[in-house]
C-alpha cells in the first residue's frame, strides 16, 4: 500500500475516532450528571430521617434542623455541580489529546517517507522554505529516532509551523479558531490555571460567574466538529 493511500485511510479512522469520542462522552459520560436535582431532594430526605431518628432531649427545635439540613444539600449540590463541569473540562483535554495524539503518528508516517538529507553547510539559506533546518531538524534526517522523537515533543505552536512549512495553513482554516480556544481551554485546565483574558474575551460562554473555566456541552460539540472538518481537508506535500 502507498503511503499515500495509507494516510487516506488513516485521516478517515482519525475522524471516526474523534467522532466516536464525542459520542461517548455525550451519551454515556455527561447523562449520569442529569439527575442532580433528583439526588439532593433524597440527600434531603435521608438526612431529615437520619435526625428525625436520632436520640434527643426533646427541646430540639425542628427549624435548626432544617437549616442544617439545607445547608448541607446546598453543599452537596454545589460539590456535584463543580463535578459536573470537572468531568467535561476533563473530556475536552482528552478530546485534544486524542487529536494530537493522531495527527502526530500522521505527520510522522507522512514526512518520515520524504527522502531528504539535512543540508551540512549554510546552503540551506539557497532552499524553499520547507526545507530549511526549522523543518528539516524534526524530521528530515536519516536518523528516524530524532524525527520521530521531535514531533512526538511537539506543542500546538510547533505543530502549526510544522504544517505551515509543508504547505498547509493551518490558521487560514475556518475552523482554527474552534481549535485555538480549544488549546486554551486544555491548558488552563491541566495547569489548575485562571483562563486566560484572551479566552474570557473571546469565549466568555466559557466561563463561570466565578470566573472559573466552563466548557458547556454546545461548546464540547463545537470542538469536536472542528477537529472532524481538520481531518476531512487535512493534506501536506507527499
């Protein structure tokens, strides 16, 4: 099989997967958080048994009772709701990841099959731009160890320019800005760091009165059909 043909195939198992993915976390995953309500309304009822049975002096007045226990169901509601954002916070990193994860073996198989050697003099200066040692360091050398290593290291900054220098703009694309903020998003989650006032301007849907990261289920989709449009036009020098 070419590795033409083979990247064709790949490209098509990486979108399923990225769709399947999706999926997963929007029918398996985030229903088990739609019974909240319901759940605080038992916690209620058991801790109001639990005092109704328990020994007392019968000078208890029932009103602290109550408060205690609002109070505590309050508690209880916020801990699952914070959960509840955790888990799709969660999901979004694992989204990117499983993204970066596949279009890296991509450029990998792709760019390990050029058959170019790494320039030993500044004649390099003399070459198109994709073939300059900003590009040719990752991955143009005989030493397959080094190329494969280097892109495996990449971040999101380096992959762009990897693509820019093999002839694919990544950030001409229209979904790029879906993609960007989904970098921002998964580096303020890994990092237990404020979002960015980048993503609060240009995402504020994103953010919680608390100002704390909020990825909403309609912004998880909006991720996932940009990585899905990436995969259907993705395409470098072969």
């Amino acid at each position: 099989m070419s590795v033409s043909a083979m990247l064709k195939g790949y490209k098509s198992i990486a979108r399923d997967r990225n769709i399947r993915f999706t999926d997963a976390v929007i029918t398996r995953i985030m229903p088990v958080w739609d019974y909240i309500g319901k759940e605080i309304e038992e916690y209620q009822d058991e801790l109001w048994d639990s005092m109704m049975n328990s020994p007392g002096t019968g000078e208890e007045d029932p009103g602290d009772y109550v408060d205690w226990i609002i109070d505590q169901a309050i508690d209880h509601y916020d801990d699952l709701s914070f959960m509840k954002e955790a888990t799709l916070n969660t999901m979004s990193v694992g989204l990117y990841h499983l993204w970066e994860k596949d279009i890296k073996h991509y450029l990998i198989v792709q760019l390990s099959s050029l058959k170019i050697r790494k320039p030993r003099s500044k004649i390099w200066r003399l070459l198109p731009s994709r073939f300059r040692p900003s590009t040719i360091q990752f991955y143009s050398t005989d030493d397959s160890t080094i190329r494969k290593t280097t892109i495996e290291r990449a971040n999101f900054d380096v992959l762009k320019k990897i693509f820019r220098d093999n002839g694919f703009v990544f950030t001409e694309q229209t979904f790029y800005s879906e993609i960007r903020v989904l970098n921002w998003v998964i580096n303020a989650s890994k990092h237990s760091k404020a979002p960015p006032a980048k993503l609060a301007s240009e995402r504020p849907d994103l953010i919680s009165e608390s100002q704390e990261l909020r990825v909403t289920i309609e912004a998880f989709n909006g991720f996932s059909d940009a990585l899905a449009q990436f995969w259907a036009v993705i395409d470098i020098i072969h």
